[in-house]
C-alpha cells in the first residue's frame, strides 16, 4: 500500500503509529522500504551524517535534491519527505514557492519539510495552496542552532511551551499535513498530539507522539560524531562495518581474497593464442 498524507490521517484516527526514518541514498531507502517503514525523511541532517559538516548551515538545494531524488528511486510506497535546506525558504514566500517545486520536481519528493512556527507559516500556506503536502518542524531546529546557542530542549519554561503550542496550532492552520517535534518533554509533546488534529513525529518528544523519527545512523551506531539521549541504538552495524572492512584489509594484504570463487576463467586454447 502506497504510503501518503492520507496514511498519517488515518493512523491519527485510528490512534496508529507513523514510523519514519532519515535515509540519503538509494541502496538504504530500498532497505528500510522492504522493511516496511511508513516514510523517509531525506533531512539536511545529510549536512552532518554524509558530508561532514558540524552543523546543516551549509547545506544546499542540490544536495537536497541530489540526495532526495537517490532516495525516491529505491522506493515505490514509501512517502519521501524532502527537508528543504537553510535559506531556501525563510528569505521570501516567492523563494520557498520555487524550491518547493525544484524538491518535488527534480527530487520527487511527495512532500516538503520546513523549520519554524508561526514566523513561516505566509510560506507553508503558499506551498500547500500549491498542491505541495508541508511538514512542519518545532522545538529544536537545527538550522536555527546558532539562535539557541546549541543543542538544547527546548520548551521547558512557561513562556516557551506556550509559544511551541501556539506554533503548533499556527502550523496546522497555515495547511501542514504533520509536525515534527524536536527534543521537547514528553508531556509537552504530548499535549501537543492530543491537541492537534494534525500528526506529530516526535525526535526526541517521548512517546506520545503519533509517529516516531530517527537519523538511521543513530540508530545504527554508525555516527559518533555526537550521539543524542534519545537515539537508541537498534543495531551495532558500525562495528560490524568496521569488522568487515578490518577483515578485507587483511585479507587483501596476506594474498587470500580473492579466492579461486571469485574469479572469472577464460579457455586455455584461447590463453595459448596470446603466447
Ligand atoms: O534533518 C533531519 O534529519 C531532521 C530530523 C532530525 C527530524 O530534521
């Protein structure tokens, strides 16, 4: 079954999880499709994860499409949301307009991600009017890092809860299918959820969110550049990665691989014909 804004409505009615996940190449989507995953979200956390980057500052629209368009090639029922990446929507409604179409266009996204609350939602109305799906993005925002002066919870004072939830309303109303939440409490997070009508992802927003997010390498122990609280690792494949590379380094230098199975033949009357 085809996953697309229709599935996270009704997994919001039917009190269903939305499972989700970052991927950034063609190879890993086709994984996690066969898998069985709701959506993937081609995040500019690529900025970090795949090109090494310390933060998603310098990550641009061809990265994202380069990227996105990989990524929708390896899956069929997957919905691909594409992260659109910093200053590509917040200098103006005309400019959000434009990528928005490039990511649906040269990506093939089936839908968009933006950062912010109430301060962009001129821009999530745009898209959406656009026939382009929004997915919003509050609490900790990365392309915002410099603003929170780190990697911060956010929302924890008075002032601050009420603003996410006012945001949150702000985005649903402005035409946002779904809204991730980003390392805020769980009880915040989920006043969110019972709130909205929309569905929110939580990352790092406990468990009652409508549906979950993870960058894959966190949750594959293949990142340690910085490992958040929240992110579980699911599975060791970082070092079984290291193993296996460690094994044809050696297996290479002794002269063992490759073996005689992993050799192609040629006909000795051919062979004889070269001497
Ligand atoms: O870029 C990304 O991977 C994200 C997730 C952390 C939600 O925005």
């Amino acid at each position: 079954m085809k996953n697309t804004v229709k599935t996270f409505r009704d997994a919001k009615e039917k009190g269903e999880k939305i499972t989700m996940l970052t991927a950034y190449d063609y190879s890993t989507a086709k994984l996690m499709e066969e898998a069985g995953i709701n959506a993937i979200l081609v995040g500019d956390s690529l900025g970090n994860t795949m090109l090494g980057y310390e933060d998603t500052i310098s990550v641009t629209m061809e990265d994202m499409i380069h990227h996105g368009a990989a990524v929708a090639r390896g899956t069929n029922n997957t919905m691909v949301v594409i992260d659109m990446p910093f200053m590509s929507y917040q200098t103006s409604v005309y400019d959000a307009l434009v990528n928005a179409g490039r990511l649906m266009k040269e990506g093939r996204a089936a839908a968009v991600k933006l950062e912010g609350g109430a301060a962009i939602c001129p821009q999530i109305k745009a898209i959406t009017d656009a026939g382009i799906p929004v997915m919003a993005h509050l609490g900790l925002t990365p392309q915002s890092i410099n603003a929170f002066g780190g990697n911060r919870v956010q929302g924890k004072t008075e002032e601050a809860a009420k603003k996410l939830i006012e945001d949150a309303f702000a985005v649903q109303e402005a035409g946002a299918f779904a809204v991730v939440l980003e390392c805020i409490p769980e009880k915040l997070a989920s006043i969110i959820t019972k709130k909205l009508e929309i569905s929110t992802i939580g990352i790092g927003a406990g468990n009652g969110c409508d549906g979950q997010v993870l960058v894959y390498q966190d949750m594959l122990g293949m990142f340690s550049d910085y490992i958040p609280k929240f992110a579980k690792k699911f599975a060791d494949v970082g070092t079984v990665m290291k193993g296996a590379f460690a094994d044809y380094i050696k297996e290479v230098s002794e002269g063992t691989y490759p073996a005689q199975e992993h050799t192609f033949k040629i006909d000795d009357d051919v062979l004889e014909k070269l001497y």
